[in-house]
C-alpha cells in the first residue's frame, strides 16, 4: 500500500497543508494541461495529477487515503474488511446503489456551476507610529486575472466551449469494479474535459484555454487606527479570479508592526522607561517625556524610587474597536554614575556625613584598577 504518491505526484509532503496543496495542484495542472504542453505523457500526467488533488483537496478522502492508500480514498475498506470474500450484490437490489453513495458515487457538484477564485495574503510592514495612527498603503502583487481576451471563457473570441461528448457535461464518469465484495461503483473525473465538463475546440491564445492570466494587481488599503502585529485586514474580491464566472477571491492583509527604538506596547498601553539621576529622584523635578503624541511635562516628586510607575492618561494607542484613548504608563530608573569627580565625591561625603552614615568606606583602587581608568578615558 502506497499512501504517499499522491503527494509524490503534486511535489509536496504529506503533512502540507491545503494551501499548500492547492497552490501545487494549480502549478503543476498548468504545466501539464493537454492544452498547453503537448509533449508524450502530458496527458497522463495531468490525469495523475487531477486524481491525486480530487483526494487530498477533501480532507475526509485524504484522511482515508493516509490511512488505507489509493483503496481506502477510492472506495475500499482496506486490509481491515473481513468476512465478506466473494459476496456477490447482484442478487440485492439496489445494493450497489448503496455502497455509491458511501464510496464516491451519487450525485456530484456541476463542473460547469460559478465558483469563487483562491484568496490571497499580503503582508504589509508598518512603523510603530503607523499601527498607532493608522495610515494608507498601497499594495502591489502578482496574481491570476480573468482573462482580458477570452473574459475567462477559455475559449477563442468568437467561439464558446462546447458540452463534453464523453461525460455530457457532468465532469466525472461512473466505472465499475469487481472486488471481494462484489462490483463496486465510482465515479472516477473525465479523462477528456478533465473534470471541467466542457471541452474548448479553439483556446483561446491569450490564456492557451485556462481562462486566467498572470496580472500584476495594485490596490490601496485603509490601515486603521490602533491595529497590530497578526491582525488581518480583508479585501473583498481582490483574490485571484473564479472559475466559470464565479466571482475573485479575498485579499488579506496580515500586519506586521516594526518595534520602536522608544516604546512598548501592550494592546492600547504604551510603556516608557525613563532613566533619572539621584538628584533628580531624592530632590524632585519636573521634565519632558516623550509620547507617539508628543512631549509632554512630568513633575517628578521628591524622593522617587527605582520601578516607580507614572501614567499618562489617553497618550497611548486608540482601542481598535472603540472606547477611546489608551495610557502611556512611565516606569522610572534611577541611574547611579559609574565615574565621579573629586567635587562630586566631596559633596557626597559631606552629604553621608550630614546623614549619619559612619560606616561609608569606599574602596581604593589600586595600581590595577587606575590604569583601566585611564584606559577608559582614551
């Protein structure tokens, strides 16, 4: 039992998922589509190809098939059936009626009934201040148009596609199959229209038949205000074209936000950390902060400690979807210097002094330690 060459025949591994799946169904059905590459064995290929898409595109077929193989996604029961070896069903009416309608057979959806084209995602890169005031882009992408010539008929202008001869138009066909468990009955896509229930007599040389061309696309986005990283804006019918005149697919735009060099930000909550001398912390003063707004004044109170929190209400990011004006939280720092001139140590020991503590007894550099400072001075 083979339960890999259907992902063998559409290059992909078997755990891709269905985009992934689609987007190489699409690929190589282009590349060796009978109206289009007319070289040995395209034909069969393509077949191979139909066949492996019809199963893994349908997750309960594929389920069955990574399990049991081609048998399993085609009707079987897989080595697991017993007890059932050389039951004949004709003697039953209706039987084979019923194991169509559990394995493949029945009614199916019209090949030729308007479906909606693939969606499409883009991702667009915007600055910290960008998310947080929104702003427009424009977007610009590679992406399978209708096409201009034939209006996504596939056919030449002047002509129409004609209903399959072989399915009359259905787009599958029913085989039978003798098994251990009696004729079993499926339906299998047509090797002559290859599933689209309609054959073109003259393609179209725009498209060479596909109904679809190659189009570089470009459109402009409102980014609103507020959005962030992993959030989507939707486009509609900005995807790629449909089939049979079934409307375009949808445009996604996933957003990605650059960090900023200033900022953090937790949905509508900027944060801020600001870095203060001991002077300022111990004696109070009053400064200017930075906010995606502007600067704005904070009068810092005596005696400030490190992990001190301020907030600045509504100088944060907008609520997405509404309530108004988030908050810049401000986190303070206290800064010790690492160098200090002889005025400086004077006036803090005059300050410990002034303070009661006694017990101060800063350690002298040695050799060593002079000559790294003198380095550090260079």
């Amino acid at each position: 039992m083979n339960n890999t060459e259907f992902y063998e025949r559409l290059g992909v591994s078997k755990d891709a998922s269905q985009d992934e799946i689609k987007k190489a169904y699409r690929k190589m059905s282009k590349k060796y589509h009978p109206d289009l590459n007319k070289e040995a064995g395209a034909e069969q290929k393509y077949k191979d190809i139909q066949e492996a898409y019809e199963t893994l595109s349908d997750s309960q077929k594929r389920a069955s098939y990574d399990q049991f193989g081609a048998a399993g996604a085609g009707g079987g029961f897989g080595s697991g059936a017993g007890g059932f070896g050389g039951f004949d069903g004709s003697g039953f009416g209706g039987f084979e009626d019923i194991f169509s309608s559990f394995f493949g057979g029945g009614a199916s959806r019209n090949p030729n009934a308007p479906r909606q084209g693939d969606d499409l995602q883009y991702r667009v890169d915007l600055s910290f201040e960008e998310a947080i005031f929104g702003t427009e882009k424009e977007v610009k992408y590679s992406r399978e148009a209708s096409c201009g010539t034939c209006s996504g008929s596939g056919a030449k202008p002047g002509t129409n596609p004609v209903t399959c001869g072989r399915c009359h138009g259905a787009g599958v066909m029913t085989v039978d199959t003798q098994t251990p468990l009696g004729m079993m009955r499926r339906q299998v896509t047509c090797d002559r229209c290859h599933g689209r229930g309609q054959e073109i007599i003259s393609p179209c040389q725009t498209c060479r038949g596909t109904g679809h061309e190659e189009q570089v696309h470009k459109v402009f986005v409102k980014v609103p205000a507020g959005v962030e990283t992993g959030q989507q804006i939707r486009l509609a019918d900005q995807g790629e074209a449909g089939f049979n005149g079934g409307p375009y697919g949808d445009l996604f735009v996933i957003i990605n936000v650059r960090p900023s060099d200033k900022f953090k930000r937790e949905g509508a909550t900027i944060y801020y950390q600001l870095d203060l001398n001991f002077v300022q912390a111990a004696l109070g003063d009053t400064i200017e902060v930075p906010t995606v707004h502007g600067a704005v004044e904070l009068i810092i109170p005596e005696g400030t400690q490190t992990g001190k929190t301020f907030r600045l209400k509504g100088k944060g990011a907008p609520r997405l979807r509404g309530g108004g004006q988030g908050d810049q939280h401000v986190t303070v720092t206290v800064v010790t210097p690492t160098k200090l001139n002889d005025g400086q140590k004077a006036a803090l020991k005059s300050f410990a002094e002034a303070s009661g503590f006694n017990q101060v007894h800063p350690k002298k550099k040695g050799f060593f330690d002079k000559v790294k400072d003198a380095f550090d001075d260079i």
